[in-house]
C-alpha cells in the first residue's frame, strides 16, 4: 500500500515539515501520520513547540538544553502515560 507514511518517515521528515519546506503532498501525509500516530504526534509537537521557543529565544542567554529538558517535563506532566 502505497501513501500510507511509517513512523520512520514521518520522523524523518518531522524538521522540514516544522520548517515547510516539503510539498503540500508529502506535508499532508506527514500531518495525516501524526494525526493518527499518537507517540509521533507527541515527537512532532515537542519538537515544533522546541524549536519555537528556541525561536521565541532568539540568541539570547536561555540554554537549549535546559530548555528542552523542560519542555520535557512539561510535556510529560500534561499527559501522563
Ligand atoms: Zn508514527
């Protein structure tokens, strides 16, 4: 079956997708996949809310890796597993 994205592809093109910087085809079956992927879903959403508040950051003296670990946790305790 063809059109179907895997777990792998949609993970693979998670940061272009983030970015658009695929075609609407390709970025509509990887927002179809997270739609109906619940552990991708959370991967995207993760890393799209990371890379704006690394945005949000712009270069200023917020350390990324602090930062990601509390997006972590926050994620985390919003939906327990
Ligand atoms: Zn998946």
């Amino acid at each position: 079956m063809s059109g179907s994205t895997g777990c792998r592809e949609a993970i693979a093109l998670l940061e272009d997708w983030l970015k658009a910087e695929l075609t609407p085809e390709v970025a509509e079956q990887v927002r179809a996949h997270f739609d109906r992927c619940r552990p991708c879903f959370r991967h995207a959403e993760f890393e799209r809310r990371f890379l704006a508040e690394l945005e949000a950051a712009g270069r200023g003296d917020r350390c990324p890796e602090r930062l990601r670990a509390e997006l972590l946790r926050e994620i985390r305790g919003a939906d327990p597993a």
